[in-house]
C-alpha cells in the first residue's frame, strides 16, 4: 500500500515534497488529486504528483497530509502528464505548471460539497452508497468530504459521492466561487450634446481644459466609454466626469454587463456552403487520418479569404457529431475572433463552451466540468483553453497558429500552446490542425522536413483574386512635400496623396477602408528642438509616448504618466518636437481632411471593457463606420465584404526592432491586414506606405508569396543560426542594482560554460550575457544570455540542472528562463 505521496505546491520551487497519507485519506489520494498540506507554519493546496511506497530512507519530520478536498482527482492522468512535461520542457515548477492548467477555484482552498438532490432511495444501492446517502439526507445543508469522513470515519466516501452523483442522487459542488460573474453593472459617461464649433466649445469649457479634453475624447471614442476605464487607464478623476454631466453635455448611466457577448444570443442560423475542390481534399486529406495512429500534425496554409473556418468545422462534425468525440479549438484573443465563433456556435450549438477571460471563476469551473463530465464537446478559447478536460479528445485545432499571443511569456510556465498542443495531441492519439496564411516558421520547417503534413488552400472563395498591393516610399514622399515657411523640414507624412485620393474615393462610392498603424499614442517621442533630449521614463529604458487625449506622455512597459512638459526639462527651451506617427495622430489628420467620414479607432486605449471590441466591430459590419483605424488588433481574421481599401500607414513600425522575427512579423502582419481587402464582391486594393520599400519583407508581401518569404527567411536564419534551425532558450537576469545584475549574469555564464565543460557537452553554444534590449523595465536592470542547441533533449536536460542548481549570488536577483522565447526584448 502506497502510504506515502510527492506533493507539487504552487510556489516558484522545482522540487516536490513527500508527505504521509493518513489512512482515512488513503482512498482519495491518488495522482493529480488536490490536497491540502502543512507548508512551514502555513497551509498550502498542492497536488500530488505521485504515491511513494515506504521510502527505504524516510527524511526526517515528514508530515500528513491534512486533507483531500474532491472526491474526484483535479487532474486526470493525461493532463497531469501534460503538465509533468511541461515543467520538463520549460524548466518550470511543477506546482506552478499546475496552477495555470487548472481553474482557479481548484488551486485555492475551496471543498467540494455534496449536496442531496432526491430524497427517494434507490433500491440498486451498495453498502458504503448507503451509509454516504442517509448520512446526506440527515443534513439539510451542503456537506463536505472531510466532515464525512469525521462522521463516518474512514471509508471509500468518494467513490461512493461519484456514484450517486452519476444516479443523480446527490450534486457535487465546488464551494467558493458564485456562477454569477463578479461584476453585472459598470458606469458609462456618454455625450447628449453635440458641440460644433470651436467658438461654442470655448464658451461651455472656458478654461476647464480637463474637462474639454475629455470632451474631445468621448468624441473619438464614438461618444461613451466606461467610467472605470477612464480612471484607471487614463488617470481622469471622477470629478472631471461630473463637470461634464453638470455642464448638461454628457451623462452617466448605469449599464448591465452580459457576462459576454454571445452569452444571450441565440446561435445564427447555420449557413452551410458546399466546399470547394480545395476544402473537400483538405477535409479528405484529415479524415483518413483520423483512423491512423498516431494521428498527424497538419498545417493547413490557406491564404486569406479560402475558407479555413470551414474546413476546421467539417473535421469536427466527422468527430463530435458522427464520432462522439471531444475538441479544442484555440484562438488567438476571443474578443478579436467574434465572427469565427458565432460559425462555430452556428454549427455546434450547446456543444460549445467558449473559455473566455470575462468568465467568473464559478462559471469558469462549471465550464470545466461540463467539459470534464462531457456534457460539453468543444472547448474553444485563447492559449489556457489547449488545458481544457475535454474528454475522448479527438482533434486539437490552433487558428492563425503564427500568432505570438499563443506564448506565455511571463509568468511562468512560459509555455507555447502550439507546441503542447501537439504533444497533448499525440500522447492522446489526436489530430492536430494549425491553420495560417502565414505559418510561423517553426511549423512550416516541420512539413518542409516531412515531419508535419501540409495542406493548402491556394486561393479565395469564389476564385476571388487577393487584392492587389503597392508601396508609397515615404521617403520620396516627405521630399516632395518640401519644407515649412520656417524652414523646417514639415512634418512625417500621414496620408500620402495616393493614400488620401484612394480614401476620397471610398468615401464618395460608400464603402470601407480599414488603416492600419501599429503604434498607438500621438507621436512616439517628443524631443527637445535645442538641445535634442528626448523624454524617458523614469524607471524603464524606453522614451515616452505622447498621447493627446488626454495630453500626457505615457510609458508602454509600465503605464508610467506624466503631464506634456511646456519646455524642455533639461534645457528650457520651449517647444518639442513631435517624433514618428501613433494611432491619434493618424485620426486626427483623417478627422481634418475628411471631416463627414465616420471613424472608428481600434486600439488598447480605446477599448475599455471586455467588449469593447466586439462593439466597434459589430458598427463595421453594419456598416456605421467608414474608416476603421487600429494597430494589429485589426489585422486578425475579420471577414467585411465591403471593405475594398486597406492601406499601411507605416510598415516600418516593427521592422527595424532588434528581433530576429522582425521581418517575419512584419511580413505576417502585412498580409494579414492586406487580407482584409477585396472579400466580397468589389474587389479591393492594399496601399502600403514604407521608407523600406525594398525591404524583403515588404517585397514578398506585395506579391502575396509566402513560400518565398519562408525560404528567404529560413536562409537569413542560418548564420548565425536562429529558430528553426536551432533551439533557443533566453535567460533574463534581472534586478535592481546595475553592477549586481551584470555580476550575476556573468556568474550564470561561468556556471554554465563550467558544467558543458566538465560534462563535455557539445552542441549547445553560450552567448552573452549582453544587457537586454529594452535594459531596465520597471525599476529593474536586465541582462541576458542565450543558449542555442542544435538538438532539444540536451537543452532541456541543460535548463533544468540550472533551473535547480544555480543559486543567484543576491536574492534580489531574478532569473527567468525563457524556452523557444518568441520575443528577445
Ligand atoms: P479564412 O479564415 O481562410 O480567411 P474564412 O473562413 O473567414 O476564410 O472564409 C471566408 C469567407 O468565405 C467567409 O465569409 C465564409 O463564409 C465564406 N466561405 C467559406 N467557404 C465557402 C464555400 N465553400 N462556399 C462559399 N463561401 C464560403
Ligand atoms: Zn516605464
């Protein structure tokens, strides 16, 4: 009998601890099952990662564990296997891996609770099912495990609870957490009065600046937004909110928040088309794999607009409808993703359960356990949802699996979900199917090498062409714009003349355009035209952003603010300059020259609520906005027929970021907002404006040529060598004091450098350590240094000897281990 068991704790530590099962807990205790255990003078909920016969050598003080709080194990065996190799492969705590796979409501201290649902017996009844049952219904209220097992003493009470819960006796409940989501109301500040003039402005605001400022955002803003939004993004007291109610131009209204968007709404009419000669060889190609095994990876490459939604749904209607099986589907952000959703939930109905971040941790749990129970089929959400219970899983489907959101960078695990969905996929004999205009690289080396299989969808629906694409040099651009009166060259170009005619032109024939710029704020910086110095922040090593509405310069990393300084700080001189083109800037310029058009501006700053999103893109597609304006958020998935113009305002954004996926980000980012032209029948045209028109990401972009991109790029890659062709692993060393963080990042190099030399490993190369890119975020200084290997075993094996053994020489010190980062920033 297994008396013993190595418990995972949610605390960054990489080791388990062993503690003794009581014998009235020895039922319960089994792998994966939540208990709760003396932690120092605490009490922790870890998990147990597995039973111990009598150790030959038990270490002194060992402790019991004092409870067992499910009657079911939190983890079933498949995903506590996942997350072991998680922690594996990443270097990360065990508990911590857990942790993030699990609901909330199992990670804290909560019990189930069993609760009696029918009075009647059943005759079928065992003994123990007995005794468990008129112990219940002698309770009025909910009853927990462990004060069952003080009543009736040791004795196999779980399995007994799970039993008659299967009858339907008795309800097993989770404590804590409400079904209710935690907030159902929020204050919204809308305007009821137009102010048209300038003059009728002066009159109303005289000189409440603050208050015409917020005028002048709700305006931009399409004239509401949440009150808390207001105060804590944007730092506007309450006050000034009030100013403008008593002022007679807003309002403040108190609005029911639906726990999401789709919640209420009843599933659309499903809209079934034939597919195309493309689709069925796809959807052929998938289903006669199902029945191999092990299933394969695949990497769906269908340019924008071929109807990849469509083939994802078939396979699934094969395996959940016909087959009875379960499926994830993963998206990048659900509240960018409306419409590729409600085509699920049109096709699957109730067998969907979206995880979403809006869900209360009780609806979250009960999500978890319709899927667990399998009630419920399709688990479909952003990166945690590749953790779902669903069971008899038969396929996991990863959509725009190029995206970088499907990473975890911080905290730990930093886990990429396209990698745990393939090993979760294949450990589960399940398909897996990762769709993309635009692979990441990573994938498609994996079907260049024959280990993944390629599928593709060359062209569009209705053999629609892909719009076409040209440049405006941005360079030749600003000369022929020649200089100010005083002689100054005149300001960076926002709309070029083909730019501004090609809009003029929508304008007038009733359709839209959708602009993209991936960089919000006014200006970028803003330099002092003496003596050049340029605003930072004071505890990031990145210069402040200039923001106009409200003005302010705000730092990105750490929503530092400060107010526009009148003069230059350093020097006094008045007046500063405004350097590089943001998401404000771009509408003003298009509220100056197209003061009728209707704009809508989609970025962090104004998209307050959870929904936010979802309400600017449901006026696009009815056609309320004429102008959609917005950084990459934009760019993902969004299906407008009457779209026929996307221009690039600057392609330049990312490209010149010290990033080895610069140029693949760029290129990606390009094609998919060019992908958002020409879907319905007018066709359509991409305007990109760039100082690098010759760039080649830029190159390949306009000729809608990834394979190009991705043999141009997989050559750049090779020397010196980056991802694909070798692993990588970023360690970051941060802390507060300079010199402390560069000692310590030297001291990691030595002890690395010492162990592959004394192990005589070779293989993997050690770089650095450098200061990071971006060298002090937060008040913190950082270093790093990389570790590239050819091969992934010895990496891993490399990182986990480190993650235990190295010891920073200052506790102050952090080191975070970063595996197949996507951003080295
Ligand atoms: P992608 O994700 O590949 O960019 P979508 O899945 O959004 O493309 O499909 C683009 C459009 O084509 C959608 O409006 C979809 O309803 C439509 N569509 C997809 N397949 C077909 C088909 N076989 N016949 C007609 N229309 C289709
Ligand atoms: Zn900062």
């Amino acid at each position: 009998m297994s008396c013993y068991a190595r418990v995972a704790v949610p605390r960054p530590l990489y080791q388990t601890f062993l503690y003794r099962i009581p014998e009235s807990l020895v039922e319960e205790t089994v792998p994966g099952s939540r208990v709760v255990v003396p932690f120092g003078r605490k009490q922790l909920t870890g998990w147990v990662d597995e039973l111990v016969h009598a150790p030959e050598t038990l270490p002194r003080g060992v402790r019991d564990i004092l409870d067992v709080p499910d009657p079911q194990p939190a983890l079933t065996d498949d995903l506590l296997d996942l997350c072991r190799w998680i922690a594996r492969y990443y270097a990360a705590p065990l508990g911590l891996t857990i942790r993030a796979a699990l609901p909330a409501v199992l990670t804290v201290e909560s019990a189930a609770r069993f609760i009696v649902r029918r009075g009647d017996f059943d005759p079928g009844l065992t003994g123990s099912e007995k005794r468990l049952f008129e112990h219940l219904r002698s309770h009025k209220g909910p009853v927990k495990l462990s004060s069952v097992r003080k009543s009736l003493g040791p004795g196999p009470w779980s399995n007994a609870a799970v039993r008659l819960a299967e009858r339907g006796l008795l309800e097993i409940q989770q404590e804590a957490p409400s079904l209710r989501p935690p907030l159902r109301t929020r204050q919204v500040v809308a305007l009821t009065r137009e102010l048209t003039s300038l003059q009728e402005r002066d009159n109303v605001f005289k000189r409440a600046s603050r208050q015409r400022e917020l005028y002048e955002y709700l305006e931009s803003v399409a004239g509401r937004a949440e009150v808390a939004h207001l105060s804590e993004r944007l730092g506007i007291s309450r006050s000034v909110v009030q100013g403008l109610v008593d002022k007679g131009v807003a309002e403040i209204n108190v609005e029911e928040i639906a726990s999401h968007p789709f919640a209420d709404l009843p599933a659309p009419p499903e809209v079934t088309h034939a597919p195309t000669t493309a689709q069925a060889a796809a959807i052929s190609r998938l289903l006669d794999s199902l029945d191999q095994r092990p299933p394969n990876v695949f990497v769906l490459k269908g340019v924008t607009g071929s109807g990849k939604t469509l083939v994802y749904i078939e396979v699934l209607r094969e395996l959940v409808v016909r087959r009875g099986q379960g499926a994830i589907v993963l998206v990048p952000e659900i509240s960018l993703t409306p419409q590729t959703l409600s085509r699920f939930r049109a096709a699957f109905g109730d067998d969907v359960v979206l995880l979403h971040s809006a869900l209360s941790d009780g609806e979250r749990y009960a999500a978890w356990q319709a899927l667990r129970s399998g009630e419920k089929r399709i688990a479909i959400g952003a990166r945690s949802a590749v953790f779902a219970p669903v069971k008899r899983l038969g396929a996991i489907i990863i959509d725009e699996e190029h995206e970088g959101t499907y990473k975890q960078s911080d905290p730990a695990p930093r886990y990429h979900a396209r990698e745990v969905a393939v090993m979760r996929a294949r450990r589960a004999g399940a398909l897996c199917l990762l769709g993309s205009a635009t692979p990441s690289l990573e994938s498609w080396w994996q079907t260049e090498s024959g280990k993944w299989q390629r599928l593709d969808l060359p062209e569009r629906i209705g053999a629609r062409p892909l719009p076409a694409i040209h440049t405006v040099d941005l360079r030749s651009a600003i000369k022929t714009r020649g200089r100010e009166a005083n002689g100054r060259p005149s300001g960076p170009v926002v709309l070029s003349p083909d730019l501004k005619t090609a809009l003029e032109d929508r304008l007038a024939r009733g359709e839209q355009a959708i602009l993209l710029l991936n960089r919000r704020g006014y200006s970028n910086f803003a330099q002092c035209l003496e003596c050049g110095t340029v605003r930072t922040c004071w505890q990031c090593n990145v210069s402040l952003t200039q923001h106009r509405r409200p003005p302010r310069l705000v730092c990105h990393h750490c929503s530092h603010q400060e107010p526009l300084p009148e003069a230059c700080p350093e020097c006094s001189a008045p007046g500063l300059r405004q350097r590089g083109v943001g998401t404000e800037q771009v509408e003003r310029v298009l509220e100056e020259t197209f003061p009728d058009a209707r704009l809508a501006r989609m970025d962090v700053d104004t998209t307050s609520g959870k929904w936010s999103h979802h309400e600017i893109l449901e006026r696009v597609g009815r056609r309320h906005v004429d102008i959609l304006l917005g950084t990459q958020m934009i760019a993902k998935g969004l299906d407008f027929p009457h779209v026929t113009l996307v221009g690039v305002i600057n392609a330049d954004v990312g490209l010149n970021l010290p990033d080895f996926r610069a140029s693949e980000r760029t290129f990606q980012l390009l094609t998919q907002v060019a992908g958002r032209a020409g879907r319905g029948e007018a066709g359509g045209e991409v305007i990109v404006q760039t100082a690098l028109p010759g760039h080649y990401a830029i190159q390949y972009a306009l000729d809608h040529d990834f394979d190009g991109f991705a043999e141009r790029e997989l050559e750049e890659r090779r020397e010196p060598a980056y991802p694909p062709h070798t692993r990588l692993a970023n360690l970051v060393i941060s802390g507060r004091g300079e010199l402390h963080v560069q000692q310590a990042a030297e001291a990691a190099v030595s002890w690395l450098q010492g162990l592959l030399d004394a192990r005589r490993i070779v293989g993997i190369d050690l770089l650095g350590p450098a200061p990071c890119p971006i060298d002090r975020i937060r008040g913190r200084w950082r270093w790093h240094l990389l570790l590239k290997s050819r091969e992934p075993e010895p990496l891993g094996r490399l990182l986990g000897y480190f993650a235990r053994r190295f010891e920073p020489p200052s506790a102050q010190i952090r080191v975070e281990l970063d595996r197949d980062p996507v951003s080295l920033l």
